[in-house]
C-alpha cells in the first residue's frame, strides 16, 4: 500500500466506531457531547451553575410542563411546523435545520428587523426560516428537495436571495454561509448517499447518535467544536436538533424512531442560555455579565461562548437528573426540556418580561 493509499481496515475500525460502517460497533455509538460538556462545566471559570437555583428550577420546569401536558406532540401542534409524516417532511425539516441559526438583529428597531410576511403575519427569528421555505414551495419553487441544491441552473445565488428575501430592509443574517450550505449539503448528499435524506437516516440503523455521527464526520457544516483547555469539545447542535425534530414531528415511529433517543442533550445555542440565567441556574463573571448586558459580540468557539454552551448543556442535564430522581416514572429526556425551555424564554419575550439579553455571537453553528 503506497503513502496516498486509504487504509481500509482502520476506516473501517474507525466508521464502526463511530456507528455508521457496515456490521455491529464494538460498542453503542455515541456523540462525546455530555462528556465535552461536564469538562467545560469543570473548568470554566466565568460561567458557572447554581446548584440551589438549578434544583429549584427543576421542580418548577416540571410543574410548567405538567400543567401545559408538554410532549414531543407539542411540535406538530405549532401552526407553522409540517404536518404530513412522509418523505417530503423529512426533507423539510432537513432544510429547517441545514439553516438553523443566527437569527438576531442589531437593527435597535423591531420593526426594521429581518422578518418574512406569511399567511398574513410577519414571522421573526426561528419562525422565520420555517416561513421562508413554506413560502418558497408554495411559490414552486423545489427549496427541499436536495437535487435542486446542486442544480446550477435553476437553483441559482438570485433565486436563493429571492427565496430569502426579506419584509423589511435588513436581509437575513449570514446570508452567503446559507447559500454555502445549501450547495455543500447538495453535493455531499448526492456523492455519498445518493442524493436522499432518507438513505442518510437509513445507514444511521435506528441509532440517533449515529445519525448525530454521520452528519457531522460527512458534513462539515455540521460538525460544530471548539477547543476548550487544550480538549476538543463537540455541541453539535444543528445535527442534534435535526434527530430531535425527526424525533418529535414523526412521534418516535417511521422515520423518528431512535433506539437510543435520550443520548441527545439539549442544543446549545443563544436562548437556553438566557433563560437557564433567568431562572437562576447559570451565574456569569462579572466581566463576562457586563459584556453580554451591554450587547458585545463574543468571539465564535471563544473561551467566554464555550463556557456559555457547555455549562448550558450541562446545566439541563443535571436539572434532567433531578426531575427524574423526583419522579421517576416520568418520560422525560433533554430534548423536551430544550422545547419547552426555548418556548417559554420566546413566551416571556412577547410578555416583556425582562430578563438578562442573550450572548451575541455570528456563527453558523446555532
């Protein structure tokens, strides 16, 4: 075998362990996610978790969701999510979470804020993107479909702008690493699994770490790490959400059915942050409130953003933990308490309720 040769046995070791190779792992495939997290919660030193508050937030988390009989069914009761359980929502939701990040505004005017008009409302942040791709395949335009991505004639940098075009004047943020991700996703999908989302989650075999796995080792806009104290953290949070949301929209059967669905934990990005604080589970350094209060951007995979996303992650986890050592017949995973967390920090916002503003950082990663 020469120098530029593959060697196939160790890709094959290497696939197996990682869950996606062809014959069973050594051992269950898993993410290192939780692993990365208590390692950051170990040594940061400008973030950190309050235990007394995140017990207390514990018992009322549990409460609030008991009273608003919070479920993975939750998902598909938001008007805006897909209804249909078949191949095109999976696609869909694909696209959904492809672009699954950075939509704040700077604008100090709400009304001047990245926004799209739909079904006669104006949908901002999240709800926007969903908006967006409604909007695009109602106007005939094929904006889930993978073969499109890669198609240069027809799916054109105009037509993606027009597709993203906005209500008001500011346009969506990071607009050319959208397009960027679009034509990867494309070009990947069709040269490794045959231009379908489905034969992605097909070679996962059930397996929603491996899933996160595959994503992330194919994908390079997927794979979402930082180096923190001279170790590799992964948050994977794009691919994470996508196996959550397979998850929720399809109920945990056909297409959503993950054998080892609770190795997923929450999806670290800007809002469960703030409402974890708000809560009074996460404490900050004053150097680091004073920078977040007076809306500074932090450095992408800086030490601060890392810490945030960390003990975030963390911080759910153990506040899981609890929850279920209170009651322990509970069906209860991180990903419904990273649900109903967004959801309710998103509900105190329409209420007005003032709460510590989210950290500021420009990143494809959430």
């Amino acid at each position: 075998m020469s120098d530029s040769e593959a060697d196939e046995e160790l890709l094959s070791l290497l696939r197996q362990s990682l869950g996606i190779g062809g014959g069973p792992p050594s051992k269950p495939p898993a993410t290192e996610v939780l692993k990365g997290a208590e390692y950051v919660y170990d040594y940061s030193i400008d973030v950190a978790i309050d235990m007394h508050g995140t017990k207390a937030a514990a018992a009322q988390i549990w409460n609030l969701m008991q009273e608003k009989e919070y479920s993975f069914k939750t998902w598909s009761d938001r008007s805006l999510h897909p209804k249909k359980k078949d191949e095109a929502t999976v696609n869909f939701i694909y696209l959904m979470d492809l672009l699954n990040f950075c939509f704040w505004s700077d604008s100090p005017d709400p009304q001047q804020r990245f926004a799209i008009e739909y079904q006669g409302q104006q949908w901002t942040g999240y709800w926007s993107l969903v908006a967006v791709i409604h909007k695009a395949l109602e106007e005939g335009i094929p904006i889930t479909t993978p073969s499109f991505w890669t198609n240069d004639t027809e799916c054109t940098d105009d037509v993606l702008k027009h597709v993203f075009r906005s209500t008001t004047t500011e346009p969506i943020p990071l607009l050319e690493e959208r397009i960027a991700c679009i034509r990867e996703a494309g070009r990947i999908l069709l040269e490794e699994f045959d231009g379908s989302v489905i034969e992605l989650i097909h070679q996962a075999s059930g397996s929603a770490a491996a899933l996160v796995n595959l994503l992330v080792t194919h994908f390079p806009c997927f794979n979402d790490i930082a180096t923190f104290e001279k170790r590799t953290i992964h948050f994977y949070k794009r691919a994470q959400i996508f196996v959550a949301d397979l998850w929720a929209c399809f109920e945990g059967r056909s297409y959503g059915s993950f054998h080892d669905i609770d190795t997923i934990t929450m999806f670290a990005d800007y809002r469960i942050p703030q409402i974890l604080h708000s809560f009074g589970c996460l404490r900050y350094s004053p150097s680091l409130e004073s920078c977040v209060r007076n809306l500074k951007g932090l450095e992408s995979e800086g030490s601060w953003e890392v810490q945030l996303r960390g003990c975030s992650i963390w911080c759910v986890e153990l506040i899981r933990k609890e929850i279920l050592r209170q009651h322990p017949k509970a069906k209860l995973n991180a990903i419904l308490i990273d649900f109903f967390l967004y959801d309710t920090m998103k509900e105190r916002e329409v209420e007005g309720v003032q709460t510590i503003p989210h950290h500021r950082t420009r990143s494809i990663w959430y």
